[in-house]
C-alpha cells in the first residue's frame, strides 16, 4: 500500500538482510568457549578510547538496565546499547539520532524538538499534544528521569553510553516506561589527567566544538568538566519577503556543559555530584505546506524541496540546568544507592503551523517545568538470591504562561467570522511514590527465575484560564473559563522472567511484563480527566556471542496488549456551543507484535559487519474518534512495520601503524502513518532509506583522528512527519522534510 519503487527495493534489500541474520544465528548455537566461563565476562563498559584500541573482537558492554552491572548479553531484555565511540561515529548529537540505530524505534519531532515523539514497538504518544502531555519512553540521564519533554534533546555529548530498552519496564523504572526506556550514562571522571577534544566543520557552514578533561583534585577527589556548542546555518530559504529575517532557516545553534564531581573518602563510599545545563536558540521546526491545497485561501505553493514561504521565520528557544547527587555506600555485603535530582527547563516556540504566507495558524507553547526526584535502593546477593529493593519520590511543578494562538487573522479573512485570538495558561502539580523490588533466583547452574513487582500512586492538580477574542465582533476577550481539577491513580507493575543457559555463550529468555502511563488531564478548556493506559507484554529471545567473541547474533520475538490508550478525539466543546474541540480520552485499545533481530560480525579477514531489523505489526483494536468514525483495525501511528540497519567496515592497517578504517551504514524505514484516518495517502509517510559514510584515519597511537563523514549521502528527499488533518492545521496538510545531504570533516584528539 502507497509503495514506492525505492520502498520495495529497500524491502527486497530488508529480506536479503533478514535472511543472512536467520543464517548466522543458526550457527551460534555452539559453545563459544571452552572454559566455561559466562558469556558476561568482561569487568568493564567500554570507553571511545578502548574501542579504539582493539576492535578486534566484539567488546563486552557493561551496562546497568536491571539496576546491577551485567554484560549486555546477558540482560534478559531486548536492547540497544551504543557507546560513546558509536555515538561519535554515527554523528548521534541528540536522541533523536538513536533510532537510526534501534530496530522498532521511530522518532519524529513535529511540533518543534522541545515535543519529541519516540516510538517504540508501535507505542508512542500519539497526536496527543500539549504540555500535560507525557510520553510511554521513559527518558533518564544518569538514571534520572526527566519529565519535561522539551529537555529530553539536550545533553547528547560526552557519553559512555546510550541504553535503549524495548518493553514495559514497569519494575525498576516505573511509570511512563510501558513503550520501554532510554538512559544516557555521561562518562564519569578518571583518576588521573585525560583530556579529549574535536572541531567539526561540515556543510552550511557547521561548526561543533566538543571537549571534556578529567583530573584528580585529591588522593580521594576527582573532576571532569565537559561541554558541547554546535551551530550550523538553515539549509531551508524562507522565500516569502515580508516575513522577516532570518532567510535561512531551519538552523541550529545548541550548547551544554556538565562538571562531575567525584569524592571517594574511603573504598567502600562513592559520591557524585552532576552540574549541567543545555541551551537551544534555533529557527524550527519549519512547516512545509507542500502536500495539498489550503482548503480556505487555495493557497497551493510551487517551492523547491528547500523553500517555503511563510509568515515569519519560526523560533525555539530551550534554557535548562540541573543538579544530581549520586552515593553508593557498600557495607556488609550490601549496595546502598542514593540518587537526588533536580532539573529546569525554560522553553517556549513560535510557529507557522500552516506553512504559509498568510497568517491563518500560529502556535506558541511555552513550558516551564521543575522536577525533583528522589530514589533509593539497597541491593545484595544471599547464595543464589541477587537482589533489589528500593523506594521512589518524583516532584513536577509545570506552568504554562499566558500563551495567544491567532487564526485567520490575514486580512483577508476580515468579515469572515473565522479570526479569533485564543489565550490559554495552564499549570500542573504532579506528585509520584513507588516501592519496588527484583530478586534473581539461580535455580541451578543452567536456569535463572526474575521476580519483579512495583506499586506506583500518583497524584496530579492541574488548573487552566483563558478567554477568546473575534476580531470580526470586537477587541473584548469573550467566553471565559477558570477550571481546577486534581485526581490520584495508583497501579501495580511487574515482570516475571525465566533465563537458561543450556552452553556458554547462550542465553534464552521467556518473560511477561507490565507497564503504565500516567493519568492526566486533557490540555484544553475543560481539562477532562483521562486514566492511566497499561501494556502487557509477553517476549521470547536469544542471545548469543560465538566464534571467540567475534560473532554476535540476537533474536526477540514479542506481543503487546495494549489497553486504555490515550488518544485525540474530537467532541462537542461544552464551553462553546457548536463548537468541536480536541481531546484526550482513553478511546482506544490495540495490539502490536513483531521481533528484533540483530548481528554483529567483528574482524573476519580485516572485515567487520552489522545489520540489525526491527519488524512490527500493530492493530487498533477500538479507536471511536469521532460518534460516527470508528478506527478499529488501523495500524497504530508513528509506527513503520519494519526498520533496519546495516554497516560494513574494513580496516587498513598503514605503514608506521595508523589505520584507515572506512564505513557505510545503511538506514530503512518502510511506509508509516501518522494519522489514523489512513483514508488519504498525505495522512502518512513513504518508505525510505539513507546512506552514510565514515571514513576516519587514526594515527598508530590512537590519540590523533581525522575522519571525514556523510549524512544522507544520495540526498534523498524524505518526509519525517506529515499533519494531513485539516482540523489541526487550518485546511492545510502540511509536512516536515528530513536533512538533505550533509559532509564534513572531523578532527579528534584524546592524551589516551
């Protein structure tokens, strides 16, 4: 269905990848190792500088998804881990960049970056709009969760690592994780002097600076102060003349900072205190009209992929800073972890929603949002018991300042009786208490049994003003509205998993798991109350590293049960006689199923190799989003059937000792909807995939690299979201074009 020819080339090139993947899994089924040691080998995660070193063999990361140090081969949950290393290779400067490389994971920013949409599996937000508007990722920094969506793009640098977990993780992560969760481990200071830097320079005159240092202060104190600040001019021209500059659009212009410091007094107490803050000041998103014409002015432009003609430049603006406190206390066998947390974000947009030069839909949203959070866990081993416990506060204070939303107020429309002037505040108090608990039983030497429960109670107070204005019938603010309203939900989660690991280097899992989205409160006039949405989930997979850990190979197979799911519909506005206006309501139920197939193929004859597929099916089960129109049997939205990557590498060995190790990395991602009403082909996206190339050269110590780099290499034209209901925009459909070609070249310096 609206398959283009490219699509079903990448569909043909998908089988092809799928089918080399079912082939080597067949073959890692024999032990790896002959000494009978755990597949989970490796003490340590693995820093840029080690990676590389020796690329050799497939390191062993060491991440911490189940709240313990494991191999990731050896998490009994599908998952994607990129290392700081990836992230610098594959240009990964925000989250939005992950899902190039996580199967069954989209992302779409489209109405501005500071309201990500992420979707994992075929869960996501939805159209749910509005600043009381949550998302089923969970986000963490340093395993704390960051509420506030606009924040959710900031601080990608300096990383060890990225964890991306698929699935309800309902036990050790809580609420508003029943999609999965995303945690961005920064890199923690050394106990000695390192230093490491890079300067970019790429198209549209791009130009990053990304640097950190660690040092030791004392026998007991150490520090590391990082930053990041990326500028790069707007490829899109605003051709419109009256609009105001700037021309260019579409740009970016970001920083961060982060200073850890790290005291520990004695070797069994650590303590770490994180400062950070991030700042965006951009022109986007840019709305691009080119899908139809408006139904109200005919307006139908002839642009080129890179213009529009807009009222004025659009505006993001994003100021935020924060502070974290880390302590782990070993005594008499046990971990004790204290984690305290605040964070801020400023933020507010202003934007053409309608994508064109008369003033028909403007929208600005600003949110400020303070969130305090505080977590402890106490974690020991008893024999063949290897457990968790632990208690959870979370604290938010949103506040969304008087905002105007004009409409139809061109002059054109004068007379009309289609110009009004909305204005709108609305703040939210959200109160979040969980107690938890996972035990690992290792029933023998073979066989594993998880057991993980939580209870969550939640309470929220939200309260809203406003009034309207109708040009055509005066200045007066008419129609006024005050409204408070507060309601508390509670909900158990958990999970229950079985592990065997019949040979080294194998492991297969069964599991079912639980997960909840927080309740909440419709972000409009009335503020209905909606409840929270629930996710049960059944998954199988297999995990395996042979051929002396130069071959990796990971199958997930899973089935979702989705119920309550949170949703816009459109109603009567009780307010407004004869007036219809967007809700949220719980109107809808569905299923979503498919598997996660991944490969990674290190050093065979100087050849490294990875592809890795993420193929998805999902279902409306009831969906009544209108009295009359019932959307039952539809796929979900933001929710491509199948995603894929896929990477080939070689490494020059050259005289003296430094490499040249080039790479091409495939991205796919087949036709998705955007809408639900599925009844119009701009309602959704075409298929596509994209090319990039890195090709680094490291001097023989591994501290110098110089490495030249391509983002959509083919320049392929490709849409990242489409709004083609007219209701939300005006009349107009309008799309937002993904980042034509991009090149540059990148030089890098670390003392190790």
């Amino acid at each position: 269905m609206l398959e283009s020819d490219s699509e079903s080339r990448g569909h043909a090139a998908l089988r092809a990848s799928i089918a080399a993947i079912l082939l080597a899994a067949l073959a890692c089924g024999a032990p790896a190792e002959a000494d009978g040691q755990s597949s989970g080998a490796s003490s340590r995660s693995v820093s840029p500088s080690d990676a590389a070193s020796s690329d050799s063999e497939i390191k062993e990361i060491v991440v911490t998804a189940q709240r313990r140090a494991q191999s990731v081969q050896d998490v009994s949950v599908s998952m994607a881990v990129l290392t700081g290393k990836d992230l610098v290779e594959r240009g990964v400067t925000d989250a939005g960049k992950l899902a190039d490389s996580t199967p069954n994971m989209n992302f779409v920013t489209p109405y501005a970056m500071g309201n990500p949409n992420i979707s994992i599996r075929g869960v996501s937000i939805g159209q749910v709009f509005g600043p009381t508007a949550v998302s089923p990722v969970g986000f963490y920094y340093d395993d704390v969760y960051i509420g506030a969506r606009s924040e959710q793009l900031g601080q990608m640098f300096d990383q060890d690592r990225v964890e991306v977990l698929r699935g309800p993780q309902g036990t050790l992560f809580g609420r508003n994780t029943n999609a999965g969760a995303i945690d961005v481990i920064s890199r923690k200071p050394d106990d000695h002097l390192e230093a490491d830097g890079s300067v970019t320079y790429g198209r549209f005159n791009e130009i990053d600076f990304e640097g950190g240092v660690s040092m030791p202060v004392s026998d007991t104190v150490s520090v590391r102060l990082s930053g990041v600040k990326r500028y790069r001019d707007g490829w899109v021209t605003n051709v419109n003349p009256d609009a105001g500059s700037p021309q260019k659009v579409d740009d970016v212009d970001n920083w961060g900072f982060r200073a850890l410091v790290q005291w520990k007094p004695t070797g069994d107490m650590t303590w770490l205190l994180n400062l950070h803050g991030n700042g965006n000041d951009s022109t986007t998103p840019v709305v691009f009209s080119d899908l139809g014409t408006n139904t109200y002015t005919g307006y139908k432009p002839n642009l080129a992929w890179n213009q529009v003609s807009l009222t004025f430049p659009p505006e993001e603006v994003l100021n935020a800073h924060g502070a974290y406190l880390t302590g782990n206390l070993n005594f008499n066998g046990l971990t004790f972890t204290t984690i305290s947390a605040f964070d801020r974000a400023d933020y507010r947009d202003y934007i053409d929603f309608d994508g064109s030069p008369q003033a028909i839909a403007i929208d600005t949203s600003p949110a400020n949002v303070t969130e305090y959070s505080q977590e402890f866990r106490l974690a020991g081993k008893s024999g063949a018991f290897d457990w968790v416990t632990g208690a959870y506060y979370y604290h938010e204070d949103l506040e969304s300042p008087p905002s105007y939303n004009p409409a139809f107020t061109d002059p054109i429309f004068v007379g009309q009786g289609l110009s009004s002037v909305t204005e709108q505040e609305i703040s939210q108090i959200s109160y979040n208490y969980a107690v938890f608990g996972d035990v690992r039983w290792a029933i023998s030497d073979t066989f594993t049994l998880g057991v993980g429960a939580r209870y969550t109670h939640e309470v929220k107070s939200a309260s809203t003003s406003g009034a309207t204005q109708y040009p055509d019938q005066g200045a007066a603010f008419i129609n006024p509205y005050d409204v408070s309203k507060s309601d508390n939900w509670s909900a158990p989660t958990g999970r229950i998993v079985g592990e065997w690991r019949p040979v080294t280097g194998v492991m297969a899992y069964a599991s079912a798991s639980r997960g909840f989205k927080s309740g909440g409160f419709s972000a409009d006039q009335t503020l209905q109350p909606y409840d929270p949405e629930k996710d049960n989930t059944y998954e199988v997979g297999i995990k395996t590293t042979s051929l002396d850990q130069h071959l990796l190979a990971n199958l997930a197979l899973f089935y979702n049960d989705l119920k309550n799911l949170q949703t816009l519909v459109l109603l009567p506005n009780p307010l407004i006689p004869g007036d219809t206006t967007a809700f949220t309501k719980n109107a809808a139920s569905g299923k979503s199923k498919g598997a996660e197939i991944e490969l990674d193929a290190r050093d065979f004859a100087g050849w490294s190799f990875s592809t890795s597929v993420g193929l998805l099916n999902t279902r409306y089960d009831e969906f009544q989003f209108l009295s009359f129109l019932s959307f039952a049997g539809h796929q979900f939205t933001n929710s491509p059937k199948a995603t894929a990557n896929a990477s080939a590498e070689y490494k020059f060995v050259l005289p003296g000792g430094a490499t040249f190790e080039p790479e091409a990395r495939w991205n796919y991602r087949s036709h998705v909807w955007f809408d639900p009403h599925e009844s119009k082909p701009f309602y959704g996206g075409a298929g596509y995939s994209t090319v990039d190339l890195n090709l680094p050269w490291r001097r023989s110590d591994g501290r110098l690299t110089v490495a030249l780099w391509a983002h959509n290499l083919t320049d392929r034209h490709y849409t990242v979201y489409t709004v083609g209901n007219e209701f939300l925009t005006a009349g107009a459909a309008v799309d937002f074009h993904g980042d034509p070609r991009t090149f540059g070249v990148r030089v890098g310096y670390s003392t190790e």
